[in-house]
C-alpha cells in the first residue's frame, strides 16, 4: 500500500511539474509578443522558452510528431501560414518552434523530416519562389522584389537565385518573357520545372 501511495504521488507531482512548465511557456510566449520593440529580451525569453520545451518533448513528443517523427497536419498549416504571413522579414526557428510548443531540436528533426529540408532551406525556398511569381506578374525592379519577398538586398536575392537554378533572376526573367511573348501569352504563372528548380536549394 505504502509503494501504491509513493507511485500515486510520483504521478501526481510529474502531471504538476508539467503543467507548471507549460505554464511558464505560455506567460514566456505572451511575454514574447509584447516586445517585438526589445529585440535582445526577445531572443532571451525565446532562448528559454526553448529550453523550458527541451524538458517536456521526451514525454509529449507523441503529441507533437506522428510515428515516423513528422509534424503533424495542422502543426504543417500553422508553419506554413507563418512563414507565408511573414516571408519579407526576418523568421526565426525559436519563433516557429514557438508556434507548436517544441524545442529547436525536436522540432527541426520533425521539420526535416515532413519537409525534407532544414527550415532555414525551406525559407529560402519560400522567397525564392515568391521572387519568382513577382518576376513573372509584375514589372517590378529586382531590388523591390528582393525586400518584398525577405531578402537583404538584391545581391542576396541574386546570389540564392542562381545557386538554385544557375541563372541570374534578370537572365531567368528575361528569357520567360521571351518565350511568353512567343506564346502571345503573359507568363503569369511558375511552371513546374520551374519549381522543381527553385526548390533543389533545400535539397543541398
């Protein structure tokens, strides 16, 4: 009886440490979005934040990632959205492990797995097809497209898009336009050669 007791106690105090910590989490997450103006204490309540997740994810990793260690359907949606949503400025691991509750490294395994990339290569990934959509739709110039889509400066924009499809996004944009008008056709569209191409950046 006196080991039933101690077990039952054990349970009890393990369900209360973490739920504490998940508290601290979430007042650390509210914390966050009230000092987008203090970048330095940002990063350090993001720093702790994920070392607070670091303890639990060995016991909620079940709820986190399916069994092959993939995020799961609206863990997916809500990074995607995220990102989309906030592709022409600075995106931050912390911020997107933030989204779902996860330590960086939990959730950069999960990430990998479900996309097949790291996130910082599917970022990448997302700006460089944005730039690629506005280069076909718009007539916008080169260094608009690259601040409009999270690029520093258009020599970023540049060195990325060529190591992906080893062309300059003038060069790229230019024969697009060629072949469009050929077609008699506005190429208003990515084909998917396109994209496959765009996106061998994430698969280095």
């Amino acid at each position: 009886m006196a080991k039933e007791g101690i077990g039952a106690n054990w349970k009890l105090s393990t369900r209360g440490a973490r739920e504490s910590v998940q508290r601290v989490i979430a007042l650390l997450d509210a914390a966050i979005g009230e000092l987008n103006r203090d970048h330095s204490a940002k990063g350090t309540i993001l720093q702790a934040a994920s070392l607070l997740r670091e303890q639990i994810d060995s016991q909620a990793s079940g709820a986190a990632a399916n069994g092959h260690g993939r995020l799961l359907a609206w863990q997916v949606r809500k990074v995607r959205e995220y990102v989309d949503s906030h592709i022409a400025g600075p995106i931050r691991v912390a911020e997107l492990c933030a989204l779902i509750q996860r330590s960086e490294a939990h959730f950069s395994r999960a990430f990998k797995r479900t996309f097949g990339a790291s996130p910082h290569a599917f970022v990448i990934q997302r700006r460089l097809e944005l730039a690629g959509q506005y280069m076909l739709q718009t007539e916008a110039p080169l260094s608009d497209i690259a601040l409009r889509c999270g690029f520093t400066d258009q020599a970023h924009l540049c060195n990325h898009f060529r190591q992906a499809t080893g062309e300059t996004p003038a060069a790229w944009r230019r024969a697009r336009s060629i072949q469009a008008a050929r077609l008699d056709a506005a190429p208003s569209q990515l084909t998917a050669k396109d994209v496959a191409r765009l996106r061998q950046l994430s698969s280095n």
